[in-house]
C-alpha cells in the first residue's frame, strides 16, 4: 500500500484481498496540522491509525513524503565525479551552502542522470525517516520505502513525458512545486510556499521562471499540473487541448488531481 505523508492529511491506497477479488481502496484521513508546514511530527503519529484503515495484514508500506518535507536541487553534469560517494558530498555541500548548518541532520539522495545530465538531489530530515520506519513498524507493517512526492511523481509520468519538454506542476496545501523538464532530462525545480488568500495565473509564474533561467525557448504551453495525492492514487491525468492563462493557484485545498497539456 501506498500512504502519502502531508501536513495535514494522509492519503492510503491499497489493494484489500478478498477470497474471490482483489480491489482498488483509497481513504483520505486528516491529521492536525501544525503551525509550520514543515513540521512532520503529527502526520507521523498519525501513520499506525492510517495503516489500520487500510484493514490489511503485514502489508509493505510506500510512503510518499509531501514537498513541504523535502528540500531538492539540481547538480550540473561533472566529468571530473566517477563515484556515488563523490556525488553525495558535492550534494551535501550544497545543500550546506544554501541551508546551512541544518542540513548536516538531512538523508540526501543523488538520482542518476539520464545520458550524462544534471542529477536531481533529494534531502529529508533524517529523523523524519527514522520516525516513519519507527510508526511503521509498530503497527505490524514493513517499510518499503520513503519516497519524495516530486520523484514519484516523475517516475509514474516518465513514459508519457518522454523526450518531450514540459513543467511538471505540484499543487499541495500551501505549496507549489514547479520543475522543468528539457527533452526528458531535469533542467529546473522550484519549491515555494503559497501564502493564505494568494492567487496568482500559472502562466504569469511559468513566465517569470521561463525568464529566470534565461530560456530560449519558453514552456508555457507543455504544463502538466497534479494534486498532492496524485503520487499516491495514481489518477488519470486529464488532458486540456488549449491552454488559456486564465487558471490560478490558490492556498487552500487541492482539487481533484488533473493535469493540463496543450502541446
């Protein structure tokens, strides 16, 4: 079963066996969040009563870590690094650089790069992992993996991006997660907390990070745009044949998950 680990809420999906049938379950349970977004303790507690729901015996648990938990960055192609290790400690000392002496308590993982690119960097609290195997493993179920919500994203997408290139759009409560994605290869990710009450088109935020990165061509017609929980539910995308501007972005609760690609 998959659990998808946020602030505020977590979302379970799992195949409940029966004697004659296998079926598709999803529950949604809401946790009290608190002040900081960033703050994991309570979703965690939250997993032994989640995994309960689910009403399955020993089952290995997937969980999706929301973005609010999860700090990433991008490292340039490197002739000069051979070894994962070498790899690891340039990801760390950049994350130091950026974040600080904090970053020295984070779980970094560096994914491969795809025909000698940029690599992605993924970091955790390495507590908040502990805690999650911890609550995992008392409720009688195995920890499979935790995963960061944009990666998993990422790799149930892969075939349908393809070598295209495209924005890939996290929505969650109070956060926007926007990454660019150049011929199937990483070219940018931008994480940002959306305040309360703030609306802003997509477009406008697409154009203004299009002309960050100084691209020559920009992405504002190829934008697929998910939900939080699409990570864990795996929902069909659905697919707008004509991109207007007009939609925007609030901070308040997700949607049902969709997707926009006018290509």
């Amino acid at each position: 079963m998959r659990v998808g680990l946020t602030p505020d809420r977590l979302f379970l999906a799992g195949r409940r066996r029966g004697f004659h049938r296998t079926a598709d379950r999803s529950e949604m349970m809401m946790v009290e969040a608190a002040k900081d977004p960033g703050d994991w303790q309570p979703a965690v507690e939250a997993l032994p009563s989640a995994i309960a729901l689910s009403e399955l015996h020993r089952p290995e648990v997937t969980v999706v870590l929301s973005n609010h938990f999860v700090r990433y960055a991008l490292l340039p192609a490197n002739d000069a690094l051979k070894r994962d290790d070498e790899w690891l400690a340039l990801a760390r000392h950049r994350l130091a650089a950026v974040h600080g002496v904090a970053a020295g308590n984070w779980a970094v993982r560096v994914s491969a790069a795809k025909g000698g690119g940029e690599r992605i960097v993924s970091a955790a609290d390495a507590a908040l992992i502990d805690a999650v195997r911890t609550r995992v493993a008392e409720c009688g179920a195995k920890l499979a993996s935790a995963q960061p919500n944009l990666m998993t994203t990422f790799n149930a997408l892969r075939k349908d991006i393809g070598e295209q290139s495209c924005w890939l759009v996290i929505k969650e409560t109070g956060r926007l997660t926007l990454a660019l994605i150049e011929k199937g290869t990483w070219r940018a990710v931008r994480s940002r907390r959306m305040d309360d009450g703030w609306r802003t088109p997509l477009r406008e935020i697409l154009e203004r990070e299009c002309a960050v990165l100084a691209l020559d061509q920009p992405y504002t017609r190829s934008v697929l745009v998910l939900n939080e929980d699409f990570a864990v539910n795996g929902r069909e995308a659905l697919h707008v044949p004509d991109w207007t501007g007009e939609d925007e972005f609030e901070a308040g609760a997700p949607d049902a998950a969709m997707a926009h690609a006018a290509r």
